[in-house]
C-alpha cells in the first residue's frame, strides 16, 4: 500500500471537486489491500478483482454524499465487505452450517437492497462505537479485524499473552454487539466484520 500524505485533503478534493487525479492516487494506494482482502475470503482472483473493483465504483459514484470518514482504510474494507454482501444477494447464494455455498430457489430479491447512505449511517455508528472502546481493546479489535492481524502477532506486538489478546477481542466484540444489537441492517454487517 502506497503512502497518502494527506488523506483528509484527498478526499475533500475527491468529494467536492471530483477530482479524478486525486481519486487515482486513492486507488493507486488501496487497490492491492482490497484485492487481497477479497482474494482471502473469496478464494478466486476474477471475484476478488470484480469487488475491489466494484468497491472504488461505489466509491466514486457516491463521492458526494459520503460523510465524514475518520479511517479511510477501514472505510475502504468495510465498503468492499458490503460489495462481498451484494454479491451475494445478486448471486442468491446462502451459506448452509457446512460452510458451503449453494443456489437457493426461494431467495427473495430486495429491490432496495442496502442503500449507500444506510451503509455511510452504519460505518459511521460503528466507528463510533468503536473510538468509543478502551484504547488498548480498540487497537487491538481494529488491527485483527480491519488490518488482519492474527491473535499471535497482536500477543508479539503488544508483549502479551495470547489470551490476554483474546480477552480484549472478545469485551470489544460483546460491548460493539450491545451497541448495534436493535439495529437488523448493523447485525448483518456486523456479522462479516466480528465473525
């Protein structure tokens, strides 16, 4: 990933200018994580190619209604993760227990689906929810969930025990899952991202 000296006035300039040179320096520095984010959980490159793909789309066509976004990076993942739904949703696959995809007949299509503005409401209640969080538990719940880092890493990088790690995950996931728990639209993001 490409380092962006200013992200704040990037995105300003994306936003209010549509300017397309600056949104290429934004893809030019996220394109590999989210594809390999994609790669990771799709098992295939035209899939994952297709949703980071679809992700800067997304992000381009609603450059101007986007809110505030405190962690671009997180911002990116997360709109890639809700791609990953869509996908699903147009491709009427569920999951059975076994993990294993499979058609489903009696999928109901939503013509509403998920609205990028209920998206942007959701991103922005989380990252709340989520600055809201011990500074330690934050750290670590945003380095494991948004940056992948696994429990043994995080244990390293912190000069902890592993279960000390697992501790911090498992308050931050149970106070997030209080907070959005009346919320079914936050429940279904919510379950891609802690799962």
């Amino acid at each position: 990933m490409k380092a962006i000296p200013n992200e704040q006035l990037l995105l300003q300039r994306i936003q209010n200018e549509g300017d397309e040179a600056s949104f290429k320096l934004l893809f030019d520095a996220y394109w590999e994580l989210l594809f390999l984010q994609a790669l990771q959980k799709t098992k295939s490159q035209d899939l994952a190619k297709d949703l980071a793909q679809e992700t800067f789309i997304a992000f381009w066509k609603y450059r101007k209604s986007l809110k505030q976004i405190h962690n671009l990076k997180s911002y990116l993942v997360t709109m890639l993760k809700y791609q990953f739904l869509k996908w699903i949703d147009q491709e009427k696959i569920v999951f059975d227990e076994l993990d294993t995809a499979v058609p489903n007949d009696f999928f109901i299509d939503r013509d509403d689906g998920f609205k990028i503005m209920e998206f942007n409401e959701l991103y922005v209640f989380l990252m709340d929810t989520i600055d809201a969080l011990p500074q330690k538990s934050r750290q670590i719940f945003i380095q494991n969930r948004f940056e992948n880092k696994t429990v043994k890493e995080l244990a390293e990088t912190y000069n902890v025990a592993e279960s000390t790690v697992r501790n911090h995950l498992s308050q931050a996931n149970a106070k997030i899952q209080g907070q959005l728990e009346n919320n079914l639209l936050s429940v279904a993001i919510l379950s891609l991202i802690i799962v």
